[in-house]
C-alpha cells in the first residue's frame, strides 16, 4: 500500500507501507505527514496550508490531530461517509491509470519508482 499526496499542482509524496503493516495514527503522523509538510515547506508556508482527508481512524486520531494543530496546519472538514466527495476518485486514481496501465512490476519497489515518476 501506497499513502499518496498530492496539491492541486501535481503529486507531491509518495510513501510506501511495509508489506503486512497497518495504517496507524503514529505511521501516519511520523512518516506521512512529517515527510510531506517537509516537502511542501520548501516551497511555501504551512500556516496557510489546508489539509484534506477522508475520516480515517488514524487521520482522525488525537495524535494527528495535535500534530496538525502544532504544525499550524488546518483541516478541511470531510462529512461522514462521502465516499463520493473524494478527489481522489476524481484526479488522483485516473493519473495512477494512465501511469501504470500495461506494465508489469516485478516487485514493489518498481511499482514504487513508477508511482514517483
């Protein structure tokens, strides 16, 4: 599994999930967010940077949350259950499409170099 960031001007982060592991509020915040508000703090300011997610127990969770909050990073409220406002479905998905369609990998790091390119 893949978490995938992305701005309105592109991909910004890919960060891979060990085979086997699961998505937990400190996987999230140590290595998604902190990996990713690096990233975008070179080329803008966090404390105008609005986050948006799905309600997923660990982008939900209290350690997230105080994280975001000390970072001066506001979220974009998500309503329960709206599966159909993700923009995910709407960007994201369709250039993953595009990207890996007709390929085959070998293993998961050159499905991982090919999400980055």
């Amino acid at each position: 599994m893949f978490a995938i960031f992305f701005m309105k001007s592109g991909f910004n982060t890919v960060i891979p999930l060990e085979n086997g592991k699961t998505v937990t509020a400190n996987w999230y915040t140590n290595e998604c967010l902190s990996t990713v508000l690096k990233q975008v703090k070179q080329r803008r300011r966090l404390n105008d940077l609005i986050i948006h997610h799905d309600n997923a127990s660990a982008h939900e969770a209290t350690q997230t949350m105080e994280y975001l909050e000390s970072q001066r990073v506001k979220l974009m409220g998500h309503p329960a259950y709206s599966a159909d406002l993700s923009p995910c479905d709407f960007w994201l998905f369709l250039k993953i499409k595009e990207q890996l369609r007709g390929k085959d990998f070998q293993d998961f790091s050159e499905l991982q170099g090919a999400l980055e390119e």
